[in-house]
C-alpha cells in the first residue's frame, strides 16, 4: 500500500494552528475585534508575552490585523482578516467534535457518581 504524502501547505497551516494558544486567539477573535487586555482576559494562564508573541505570528501570517487608532490614550485593536474569518467552519466543526466526543473531567466524575449512586 502507497503511502500518502501530506501535501506542503496543508501541513504549514497545521504548524501555524496548532502552537500553543493560537487557535484560541483565533476562536476569541470570532466575536469580532477585540483589545489585547480582553483577549488577555478572556483566555486563562496565557501570559502578556506569549499573547503579544502569538498576535504579532498571526499578523505576519495575514489572519489577523492589528488596528491603532489615534486616540487619546492610543487604542489597539486586533482583529480577524478575511483569511482569519475563513477559519470559523473550520473552528465550528471542532467545536462540534469536542461537544460530542471530549469528555471534561469534572462530567466525567459526575457520570461515575451518578453511575454508583444507581448501583
């Protein structure tokens, strides 16, 4: 049997989405734009660096753009690109696998409980 040879670009664009965080920047910035602080916020344990790391990777891969408006104090905002915004089936169809098919340890405990409390 032939094996099947992955093509180039599909295994850059697993590269570029699967570093750490990355596709959950991308899945936040689904909401629409949004400041580095709510992004920060919204994703737990993602330190300022890593983020402003992952922002700017992004930036230079053309999925998202960064906004600065010249107000008084400076806003920056950071939002998908039309590239980005072609993500979203794709972080629909994940979203759709993980409700279906990964089990989160607390529901998992729960199912065991109610399991022995039926025994």
């Amino acid at each position: 049997m032939q094996r099947m040879q992955i093509c180039p670009r599909f295994e850059r664009a697993v590269e570029i989405l699967s570093k750490r965080w990355t596709t959950l920047i991308v899945y936040q910035l689904l909401e629409g734009p949004q400041r580095f602080v709510a992004i920060e916020n919204s994703l737990t344990n993602l330190s300022s660096k890593v983020l402003s790391e992952r922002l700017k990777e992004l930036e230079e891969e053309g999925i998202i753009e960064r906004t600065v408006y010249p107000e008084k104090p400076v806003r920056i905002e950071y939002a998908l690109t039309s590239k980005g915004q072609e993500l979203a089936p794709l972080m629909e169809q994940i979203s759709e696998w993980s409700t279906k098919w990964i089990e989160l340890p607390s529901e998992s405990d729960d199912l065991q409980s109610d399991k022995s409390k039926t025994e």
